[in-house]
C-alpha cells in the first residue's frame, strides 16, 4: 500500500517546506561530479511537485540556493545557475499542465541576468494557475530576510508611517518575503544533516521537524507522502497541554 492511501486528507499540512540536501554527496558517492547531483535533484523537485499536487497541499517551499552558497566555488555556481535557467525552462510548461503556481523569494538581484529572465517568464507564465503554489528559496536566508525586514520598518518609522509602539510580531511578520504565505506546518530535510541551516527561522516557530538520511536525489514521492502521514500521527500543542489539544480538562 501506498503513503498516499495513509493520508487523512482531512488533515494536510498547509505547507510543507524542505531543505534539499545531498545533491553533491549523491553524485560523489557514485565517482561522478557534483554537477551530476545537481541534475538529479532536478528529477527529485519535479516529483515532489508532482507529489504535493496530487496530495492536495496548496503550498511547497524549497531551499534552492542560499546566500552562503554564493561561498561556492566559481565553476560550481556557474554550473548550478546554468542548470536552472534549464531546469525552468524545461519545466514551465509542466508546472502548468499541473496547474501549478510559481513564487520566488530571496535576494534576486544578485542572481545573473540569464538567470532572472527565466525565472520571469516562469512567474508570469504560471501566475494564471490555481492549484498547489511552489515557493522556490533563491539567494535566501533568514538571517538576510530579517534584517530587510528591519530596515524596512525603521525606514517606516523614520518617514512617519508607523510607530515603535506599532511594532508587534504581526507586524514582523507582514515584511518578512513569507507575508504572502502561511507558516510551514512541517519542515523536511533530506541528506542526513540535523540542523536547519538559516532557513525560515522565523516561519517555522512551531513547525514540525522531519529528518531523512535520503540524499536529495533520492527523494521520491513515496517518501514524501511517507513525511506527511508522520506528520499526521504527531500532535501540535502550540504552548499548550495534551489535555486541552485534545479538549479534555
């Protein structure tokens, strides 16, 4: 039997957000070069955008690239940005076969023109679908993001718009790049590594931690449908105690 029969679809998560490591190890583990991994993790995002959309989850963030890994040696980001510009262009029309829906966060100015264009026609081309919505994480951190949500709102303060005394955790929220989109109800990580790696620090407060020594490459829908019916069986107290989970006094 399937993960995807296990499902409740009365109880989806909301957004499943994921961390896709083991792109590099994969193909270093087969005597292959890094960028061999990169293509494979490739397959790996079209089919958990495929599996989201089947399962009924209206959103999905994925780590693509992080401001650190500007840190990465010149040929492999070359590689990696080429890579891109093929993966979308490859699948745009896919995703909108699939009714699948586009969004991009992060700091997009520092990706290379070529780059930027395919993203823009990939966003505009999918803005017209309504199913399951893909948030790709692109020359992201939250460590960057949070600190343009501050200069924004002191740039607000100082021109009058707002007042410190304004200033709540709604109000955070509201400029952070996320704003749009409702806090990950769990957070997957592939590749074996047990940390979150400046990603979503804020958004995932209360989220769900999953870990799986799955490389990347990898990960497949079974596996994914394997994470949320994990999901499914854990129980969210948000500060709170079973017993008023549960609605027992």
């Amino acid at each position: 039997m399937s993960y995807l029969d296990k499902i409740d679809k009365t109880h989806l998560p909301k957004h499943i957000a994921v961390i896709m490591d083991g792109n590099g190890r994969w193909a270093q583990q087969r005597g292959l070069d890094r960028t061999f991994g990169h293509k494979e993790g490739e397959a790996a995002v079209r089919r958990a955008i495929e599996a989201v959309a089947i399962a009924g989850v209206p959103y999905l963030t994925l780590y693509a690239f992080s401001t650190e890994n500007w840190r990465r040696p010149e040929e492999e980001i070359k590689a990696l940005m080429a890579l891109m510009i093929q993966a979308v262009s490859r699948q745009t029309a896919e995703l909108v076969k699939n009714n699948v829906r586009v969004k991009v966060i992060g700091d997009i100015a520092r990706l290379p023109e070529d780059t930027q264009k395919a993203l823009d026609y990939c966003l505009q081309t999918t803005s017209v679908c309504t199913g399951s919505t893909v948030i790709i994480a692109l020359s992201y951190s939250s460590k960057w993001e949070i600190t343009e949500a501050v200069k924004a709102i002191a740039a607000d303060i100082e021109a009058g718009k707002i007042e410190t005394k304004d200033i709540t955790e709604n109000l955070i929220t509201s400029y952070l790049a996320t704003k749009d989109y409702p806090d990950p109800d769990i957070l997957i990580r592939t590749g074996g590594e047990l940390r979150i790696s400046n990603f979503l620090l804020w958004q995932i407060a209360y989220s769900e931690l999953y870990f799986t020594d799955e490389l990347w490459p990898e990960f497949n829908e079974e596996s994914l449908y394997k994470a949320i019916v994990d999901y499914q069986n854990r129980e969210r107290r948000f500060g709170k105690t079973s017993q008023q989970v549960s609605g027992n006094p």
